[in-house]
C-alpha cells in the first residue's frame, strides 16, 4: 500500500464513521423525542446508576476512537517508513523558490523531475525562514526549517505533473513560491538528468 492509499483509507474510513455515529445519534434523537415527549411521559424517566448502560456507552466510544488511533497510525507509519532502495534528493527551501539537487550534483529550481515506478525520498531544509513543502497530489506536507533535515517520501506511480506549494506564510511572495513535479519515464528521467543544468 502507498502513503496515499493509507491517507486515503484513513480519510475514508473516519468520515464513514462520523456519517454512521451522525445518522445513529439523529435517529435516536428523534426517536426519544417523540416517545418522550410531555403529553406521552409527563414524569421524567430516571437512569441513574444503570450500571450496563454506562459500561457500553463507554466501552464503545473507546473502541471506535481505538479503531481510528489504528487505522491513523498505521497511515502516518506508511509516510514516515520510507523503502530501502529510494532514490534520493536534497530539498532546499528558499524565499521564494524551492531547489532540487539529485545525486549527480543537478540542481534544478521549481521543478522537481523524477521517474515513474520509483520510491522518492526527499531530504527537506530551509536556507533562510520556515517554509512548507506541500505537495497534494501524493499527501505530502513538511516543514522545511533551518538548520535541521526533514525527509518525506511518495511513490512516484503515475506519468505527469502535480502541483508543490509553500503552506507556510513565508514573507511578501509566499504566494509564488510554487514548483510543479513531473513524473517521467525513465528514458526521459535518465536525458534530463544527464543533460546539464540551465
């Protein structure tokens, strides 16, 4: 499973269970509504020391946040374990551009060119403020902060192109401080790559 199918499964399945538990909870309301109503139960009904009821009540709120914990978990496990054999690239951010350097010493500025059918590790810093690699498509959000190395990886499964933005407030042109990555086939990610930098 990719990191985006784990943040997606997670997604999914929280946002099912909030409509399941909103459903519920409104049925049953209008339910006690009408069954409890003044003109039907003039004299409030008492529950107090319902031992069972406030055990399942309890029990199964926590097994559903238990559930979620579970699934969330495994999700953020898949974005943090990045496979042994990914290529890697250094990520510097700057005010107001983001620059990629692959292991051959290429640099590349608001572009970040990689192939398709690869595991991509980016090792993310800052030269200046905090910035935030952002990068939608793949579920990828990061600090970059001076002085110290994040790292963020995707699987690069797919030919095209995808958005990356700045998602912190970086300064007066945070707003352009855009890229684009382009997801190529090898051939093409291999002439790029050998091709010297503009």
């Amino acid at each position: 499973m990719t990191p985006v199918q784990g943040v997606d499964r997670t997604f999914w399945y929280i946002l099912g269970i909030s409509i399941i538990l909103l459903f519920g909870i409104t049925v049953m309301m209008v339910c006690f509504v009408v069954k409890y109503r003044r003109s039907k139960n003039p004299v409030p009904s008492d529950i107090r020391d319902n031992y069972k009821l406030e055990i399942v009540w309890t029990i199964i709120p926590t097994l559903i946040a238990l559930s979620m914990f579970y699934v969330g978990w495994q999700s953020y496990l898949g974005l943090r374990t990045v496979p042994k054999d990914a290529m890697q690239i250094e990520v510097s951010a700057q005010m107001y551009s983001w620059i990629f350097i692959y292991a051959n010493e290429k640099e590349s500025e608001n572009e970040l060119v990689v192939p398709v059918g690869k595991a991509i590790k980016l090792n993310i810093k800052s030269i200046d403020v905090i910035h935030g690699f952002y990068l939608p498509a793949f579920r990828i959000k990061v600090d970059a902060v001076r002085g110290m190395t994040n790292y963020a990886w995707f699987f690069a499964d797919r030919v095209g192109e995808y958005s990356i933005q700045c998602s912190q407030y970086c300064g007066v042109n945070h707003s352009a401080m855009v890229a684009k990555l382009r997801i190529v086939p090898q051939e093409e990610f291999d002439a790029w790559l050998a091709k010297e930098s503009d």
